[in-house]
C-alpha cells in the first residue's frame, strides 16, 4: 500500500522492457499500475534482441571509431551498419547530431553518466528474479572472438577506455586449442577470442512475457492494443488518450515507447530525438549446448544461447523507420558473416527471423526523467543497451515518481536537456 503523499495510481505507455520494469517497480513502492500497449505485450525491440545483461560492455554507443567505421560503411549494403539511401531529414539530422557527438569528451561525459547506471543494472535484475518465480537470469561469461590477436586490437583499446572511465571490467585472453575449450562451437578461423566475465544473459521475449505476466499477478493491468494518442493536464490530473477515444485519468504517466518515443514526447518539451538503429536476428539449431554468448566485433554479429539446442545470431545497425519493412537480405548478411566463424549450426533450418527497432539517441545517453509537463515521465531511448538498464531504469525512475525527487544517478538523463 503506497502511504505517502506520491502518485496512487501511473499510466506506463509502452510494454517492452523498459515500461514493463518501470511498472513492476512502481508496484514495488505500492502504486497502482495500468500499462497501455498499442499492439501485443514485447513486440518492439525487447522481442528477438541478444538479451545480453552486460553493464561492462554498456557505452556510449557515439564515438570517433563509429564515424571513421560508419563513413567507410554506411551505403554498403552489406555491412553491419547501414543508412538506406533516403531523403527522410528527420535520419538526417540525427546523423549530424550523433557525428557531432563522435569525439573523446563528449564520450567521457557520457561514459561517467552511463557508469552510475551500469552499476545498479545486475542488482535490479537479481531483485526482480528473487521476488518473481520464471524470470530466469542466466550467468555466463561474453566470448568476444576473432580471427587473430591483431583483430582484437580495437576491442582491446575500447577495454582500455573503459577502464579508464573507471568501469569495471574483468577479462582474460584465451589463444589457440583455449578458445575451443571455451566454445566448442568457434571454427578453427578463430584462433584468438577475450572471455569478459561477471555479465548475464536472458531469453528476452520470455523474460518480457514473465515480467508483464508478474505485474498482472500483482493487480497491474496491462491493455493491449491501446495506441496512446496524446497526453496532457485536465483538472489537475494526467490525461492519457488513445485511439479509440478513450481517456484515462491518472496521476502521473510513464512514457516508454522505444524507438516510437517521438511521437509523444515532441509535444512533452523532449527536443532529443530517438532514432530507430534496427537490428535483425534469428534462431538456428545447433548440434549440443552453447556454453556461452558470443560476440564476433569484426563482424558486429552478436550470438546468445536460446534454450539447450539452439542460438539466437543477431546483428546490424539499420538507421530507418522503426515501422520500415522486414529486408531478408540484411538477415542473409549476418548469414554470411558468422557461417565461417561457427561450426555445429544448422543455418538451413534458421527460424524466428526477427528485426526489431533499438531506440537510439545522438549524444547516447537515454531519457529518463520528468518531461516539460508535470507529471508526464519519459524513460527510453537506451540504444544497444535497453535490456541491460531496463530494470534499473525502472527502480530509479520509480524512486523520482514516489518520492518527487530526481536521484542523482538519473541526473544527466534529464528528457528536456538540449
Ligand atoms: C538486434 C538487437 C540486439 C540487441 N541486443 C541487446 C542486448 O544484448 N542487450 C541489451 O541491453 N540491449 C540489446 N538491444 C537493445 C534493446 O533491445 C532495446 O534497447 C530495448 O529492448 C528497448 O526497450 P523499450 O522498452 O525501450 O522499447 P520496446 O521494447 O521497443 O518497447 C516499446 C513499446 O512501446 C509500444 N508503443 C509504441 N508507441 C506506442 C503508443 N503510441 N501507444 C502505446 N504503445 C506504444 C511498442 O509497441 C512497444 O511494445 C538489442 C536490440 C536489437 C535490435
């Protein structure tokens, strides 16, 4: 029971990842949840994502590496990251924003803010799987493979930057007959690879369903196929309308719509724009269990045990409309990419073909706050990274509703910054 004098009942626009935390951790404090969801509980990017918990690894995703990578491969249709060419100014100009924020202070700043976060990302994750029976946490070690030591140089020199940040992150070499130990299923095109322990990993679209089915056993409601239209101030309270013309009156919103964020948060005073970087996977059988999550960095494909008998294989960072069609020939470059790299797959029985819209911000850091209307919270825009801070997102964002004050760790995701 919420005995303070903050909000009884938030509405929570959005049942991904992060909305979905944001409510389960209101519901911790006492509050009354309603989460309204314009298709079906998990459908955007916390569907078929790598489900990677890995806090050592979360960075800001603008940095000068990505602009000299990003020029060299941006109209490459092949390539992990790709622009189709387009005259859409909005992706344009989150380009310029984002090329703008490519440089090692910005980088800094945004590294010491994304740190405080990291922090507290593998504890909200154990909260939540102690308190909910069937939100299983996975622990195993990140396998980041390569061909050879030299290709690890830029991974190694990130590690650097990392540390240097202040930001934990244990790791250890593995070369030649080691890397097999580790992964039986790496090729022998692999010969070099750094286990990077201390992370988790999830089925996401389990996960999310186990999560929406928890704040529902709690006495959360959770409706489906409800667009929200517009939010705003009537009398004192929080008006959330959707598309069918129905309004709910409540005492304060969360707004946690993903790469959709846009559309709502433009008219809450949010002048950052969230940009879908759309990123594709799939599901293929392999012949025993997969140890550990791999990650290939020369060939941006991120891989992740799903069950005992198969792997999602994930990768691309597609700048488009987070509404734009499915493209099969971005999944046939991943295809391409990791067959060399991987042995007991059987990548002509690949099923669960997915692509799904990561909610990107130029300065790479996501908007999590009190927006321009009182109120009215935002929390998203976390990138490559949603799964990672969904969770502890949604313990601090919880704290600022219940107890009206900004936690310093929340400070510079201020919604309205500039
Ligand atoms: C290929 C890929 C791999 C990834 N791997 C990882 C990883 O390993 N680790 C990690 O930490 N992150 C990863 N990510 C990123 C992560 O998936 C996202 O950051 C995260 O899922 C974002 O969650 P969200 O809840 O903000 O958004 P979403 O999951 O997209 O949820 C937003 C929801 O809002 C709903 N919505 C939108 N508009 C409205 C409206 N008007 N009214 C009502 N509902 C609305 C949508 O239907 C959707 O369900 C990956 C992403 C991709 C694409």
């Amino acid at each position: 029971m919420n005995t303070n004098s903050g909000p009884r009942h938030v509405a929570i626009i959005g049942a991904g990842i992060v909305g979905l935390s944001v409510a389960w951790f209101l519901q911790e404090a006492g509050v009354d949840v309603t989460v309204l969801e314009r298709s079906e509980v998990g459908v955007g990017s916390s569907w078929g994502n790598a489900g990677w918990i890995s806090p050592g690894l979360s960075i800001p995703l603008p940095e000068p590496s990505v602009l000299r990578y990003g020029l060299k491969s941006i109209l490459d249709g092949d390539s992990p990251l790709y622009v189709p060419p387009t005259f859409d100014p909005g992706i344009w100009r989150f380009l310029v924003n984002f090329a703008r924020h490519c440089n090692m202070r910005d980088w800094k700043s945004a590294m010491g803010a994304l740190m405080a976060l990291n922090r507290l990302a593998i504890p909200a994750y154990e909260q939540l799987a102690q308190a909910e029976e069937g939100l299983e946490v996975h622990t195993a070690p990140i396998v980041a493979a390569f061909r050879n030591s030299s290709e690890a140089a830029a991974l190694l020199h990130e590690f650097e930057m990392i540390r240097s940040s202040g930001q934990a992150l244990e790791t250890s070499v593995l070369e030649g007959p080691q890397v097999r130990e580790q992964v039986p299923q790496l090729s022998t095109d692999v010969g070099f690879a750094i286990r990077i322990d201390g992370q988790r990993y999830i089925d996401p679209s389990t996960f999310t369903a186990a999560l929406a089915a928890a704040v529902t056993k709690r006495g959360g409601r959770i409706l489906t196929g409800q667009a929200v239209t517009s939010i705003g101030r009537a009398m004192g309270r929080v008006a959330v309308s959707t598309a069918v013309g129905d309004v709910l009156r409540c005492d304060a919103a969360v707004v946690a719509t993903g790469a959709w964020m846009n559309t709502l948060a433009r008219g809450l005073g949010v002048k950052r724009q969230v940009q879908a970087g759309r990123g594709y996977s799939f599901v293929v059988p392999t012949s025993r269990p997969v140890p550990s999550p791999i990650y290939f960095p020369s060939v941006r494909v991120a891989c992740t045990p799903s069950g005992s008998d198969a792997l999602r294989v994930a990768g691309t960072m597609e700048f488009r409309s987070p509404d734009a069609a499915f493209d099969a020939k971005r999944v046939m470059a991943i295809v391409r990419s990791a067959t060399p790299l991987l042995d007991e797959v059987d990548w002509s029985a690949r099923r669960l073909d997915w692509v799904g819209p990561r909610p990107v911000t130029g300065d790479g850091l996501p908007l999590i706050g009190e927006s321009a209307i009182p109120g009215v919270y935002i929390a998203g825009g976390h990138g490559m990274w949603g799964v990672t801070l969904g969770p502890a997102t949604g313990q601090e964002l919880a704290r600022q509703i219940v107890e009206g004050k900004t936690p310093p760790e929340l400070l510079p995701f201020l919604p309205t910054r500039r």
